[in-house]
C-alpha cells in the first residue's frame, strides 16, 4: 500500500513539474538554464524502469529527483534568470 501512495506522489509531483514547464514554454521564458532542468526532467520522466516496477526506496529517490528539479526552476524563475534569454 505504500508503494501505491509514493507512485501516486511521484506521479503528482511529475504533473506539477510538467504544467510549469508548459506555462514558461507559453510565455517564451525558458532561459538555458531551465532548458538544462527540463532535459533532466524529461529524463526523470522516462526512466527505463517503470515506478511501479521499483523499490519503495527507489521511488523515495525519484520523488527527491523530481521535486529537485520542480524547486530549482522555481528558483530560477524567482531569481530572474529565466528573463532576456
């Protein structure tokens, strides 16, 4: 039961990730340094091994990869960074 709820978490995290990437994709602000988060992203994503294949401690990992990720575009955004590219 509890790998159920770290895929559902995963999985949240993974949508949240990819609806940020698609609004700074609307508004052309996606500077090399976000591109460089979303190649990481999108590897994250399709990962060879699916989540429900995977340990409880794998997915643990793949959530902190993915919400790594979530936060450091949201820092790069807050920053600034992401204007003028």
């Amino acid at each position: 039961m509890e790998t159920l709820k770290l895929i559902q978490e995963l999985n949240k995290i993974l949508n949240e990730t990819s609806d940020l990437i698609l609004k700074l994709s609307e508004l052309n602000e996606v500077s090399p340094e976000i591109e460089e988060k979303i190649d990481y992203f999108n590897a994250i994503q399709n990962k060879h091994i699916p989540a429900e294949m995977c340990s409880e401690l794998k997915l643990i990992e793949r959530i902190e990869e993915a919400e790594g990720i979530f936060n450091d575009i949201q820092f790069i955004m807050s920053s600034g960074s992401s204007k003028g590219s």
